[in-house]
C-alpha cells in the first residue's frame, strides 16, 4: 500500500505545518546507495527542500544519519561493520565526507551549516545538556542550519544514543521544537509489514489506543542504518510526551512534509511542553539505581506530586550517589517516577520505612524532593 496525500487536514498536521521551528531527521538509506556510498543527488534534493523551507521563514535543525554508511565505501568495506572500532574508523572517514557535502550543497542556496556531533554524554550530564542547547539556539539565532549527529567517531556502546531517531526527540526539546519529521526509507507507519499485501497505513495517531494491533519492527530496510520502524516510533513517543508533534515518512515525500504535511503517520503531541530540567529527567539523564515505592509513596509522588520520603520506601537497588537519578517503581515492579536522589544508595537501608519523626534530623530531608521529580504515567 501507498501512504499517499491525506485527504482531510488534521490539527496535527496543520501545527506541523505551520511550525517555524523544526527538527528534520533523515536516515542513512536516504542519503547512500546500496552499496554504501554517499548518494549526492538524493542529498542535494533533500537541501533543496530545507532551503526552500528557510526560505518561507521557518528555522531547521538537521539530524542526519549517513555518516558510517558514508564511509563503507572509500574504506573498501563490503557493508556495514559490525564491530565498533570499524565503526568509529568508517565513522570518522564517513562524518567529513557528509559534512563536506552538506556544506557545499547549502552554500549554494547561501545557507552556511553548522556541525554539532552529540554523544548521549552531552545530554545525559545537566551541564552538556545546557551546552549542547546554547550551542543550537545560537547556530539558530545567527541564521546558520544546525547539522546534528551522534559523534560515531568517539562513542562507544555504554555512551550511545543507540540511534539518530531518539537523538532527534531528545534534540526537538533542546531547541524547542514546533514538530518533529522524521523521513526514512519507509512512506508511513503500517498495521503490518507494509511489504505483506493487506497492509494499512495508520494516518494519524493521537492515543496509545490507535497503536493497538500495531506491530512495527525493530531494524531498517536497508541493512545501512541502527534504527527501524520500533525506534522511530519510540522516538515520536517522547517529543509527543513533551508537547511536540511528529511526522513519519519517506525521504521521497519530503517535499509534502514540509509543505501542507500531508503525507506519511501524524503523531499528535499527547503532553504539554516539558521544563528542559523534567524533559531531562524523563527521557535523557541515565538512571543509576531504582527504589522501591509502597502504594501510598506512589499515589503521593504520581498523582500529588509531592516528595518522596523515606516512609515510603520498600527497597533499594543500585550503586548510586546523592545526586544521581533514580528510577522510583511501584509495588508491581513498574517505573512510575524518575528523580534525582538525595542520598547515597549505602546511607539509605538504615532509613527507608522509618517516619521522618524517627529519624535525626540531619536526616529528615526528603529522599527525592518534589522539584527533582517526573511522573512517567
């Protein structure tokens, strides 16, 4: 099945539409061949339309995958490497030959483009988090296309993203994005294998309920890329839970989806605009431990978003600092909460189930303060 134009124009996709602030991600098989090698007509195609797009007053932000795949073939490689220290090799062959493509196709719509490689480091620590946002608003200000990508080169498995589709959500936040497009090789999300006859395309997704039945699968096409179907829709998931609205399709279809948007899936943004410190804590800070919450510490901190006290602390688990963020779980073992603890994990055996009349008072601060929490329901 086709995901062609939509017929009826929803709010989503008029929001979408109308954003003046944008952040586009393109992926690998968009912008290589099969063989491997930097496609430059599909990439100045790609430029031509974010130009235009600049042109009619919008601000974009460019999250672009290509640069390993960019570099299977200068170094001979016969796919994609597997192991990381190729990888990082074709990476750092890859990422210039990208960089100096983009920079040549923009000049010549008179754009100047500005490289920012990201690891998750610069969004998992509080001060890189602040940086890396400066760093874009700035490129923005001054009239320049912020290119972003993960920093292959140096990146290693603990300290990856794990693909450019979370980069690109956790970035819509930093610059505060108006919507999300998200272009691939794939035209739309699907109630199936859109290569299976019978297919669907989903057109609009505005609750958890039109994903049901959904199957979506969890690695590219293409064989080029990290990320698939699942990782994009797991991507849209996070800008809509922080009041940004997404739109999913092909590369081909580029044109539309930045004109009247309307093409591909439309997620509507299901959440109002996170704070950068709780939009942090949900989504990009690495959670060190987990405690364990009895039923009244999870009504307290979800539904009345008050602190955590040790009262309501069952248990512990990890080997985390104060000042570390935590996961908080429910009895059933569920992630209800996200926080920055107060105390270490070592100080904390001693006081959890204990009111906070039965404890010194150098101890009776809050185990997770209010305005270092996140619900996550």
């Amino acid at each position: 099945m086709s995901g062609g134009a939509v017929g009826v124009e929803s709010p989503t996709r008029q929001a979408i539409s109308a954003a003046q602030r944008l952040v586009v991600k393109v992926g690998s098989s968009s912008l290589t061949t099969a063989e491997g090698g930097l496609d430059h007509e599909r990439l100045d195609a790609l430029v031509g339309i974010l130009a235009k797009k600049v042109a009619s007053g919008s601000q974009v932000v460019l999250v672009s995958s290509g640069a390993i795949a960019a570099g299977i073939a200068p170094l001979g490689l016969r796919g994609r490497p597997k192991d990381l220290a190729t990888q990082q090799a074709a990476a750092s062959v890859g990422q210039q030959t990208l960089a100096h493509a983009y920079a040549d196709s923009f000049v010549r719509h008179h754009l100047t483009v500005g490289q920012v490689l990201l690891t998750a480091n610069d969004v998992v620590r509080r001060s890189h988090y602040r940086n890396a946002r400066r760093t874009l608003n700035r490129l923005l200000a001054l009239g320049a296309i912020p290119v972003v990508n993960e920093n292959d080169t140096v990146a290693t498995a603990e300290i990856r993203f794990g693909d450019n589709d979370r980069l690109a959500a956790l970035v819509s936040h930093l610059v505060g994005a108006e919507a999300m497009v998200l272009l691939s090789d794939v035209d739309a999300l699907y109630d199936g294998d859109p290569r299976q006859e019978g297919s669907a395309v989903v057109s609009e997704v505005t609750s958890p309920s039109d994903m049901a039945g959904v199957s979506v699968a969890s690695s590219g096409t293409s064989g080029l890329g990290t990320g698939g179907m699942a990782s994009k829709v797991e991507a849209a998931r996070v800008a809509c839970s922080a009041g940004i609205p997404v739109l999913l399709t092909s590369a081909a279809q580029a044109v539309r989806a930045l004109g009247p948007a309307d093409v591909g899936t439309a997620f509507a943004a299901t959440g109002a605009h996170l704070s950068a410190r709780r939009f942090w804590l949900a989504h990009a800070a690495g959670a060190r431990g987990r405690l364990h919450l009895d039923e009244g510490a999870v009504a307290a901190v979800v539904k009345r978003r008050r602190s955590l006290l040790a009262a309501g602390v069952t248990g512990v688990e990890g080997a985390f600092e104060g000042g570390d963020v935590v996961e908080l779980a429910g009895p059933s073992g569920t992630v209800v909460a996200r926080g920055v603890v107060a105390y270490d994990a070592g100080e904390l055996p001693e006081l959890i189930g204990r009111s906070s009349h039965e404890l010194p008072p150098e101890q009776r601060r809050e185990v997770v303060h209010a305005d270092d929490l996140v619900a996550m329901r």
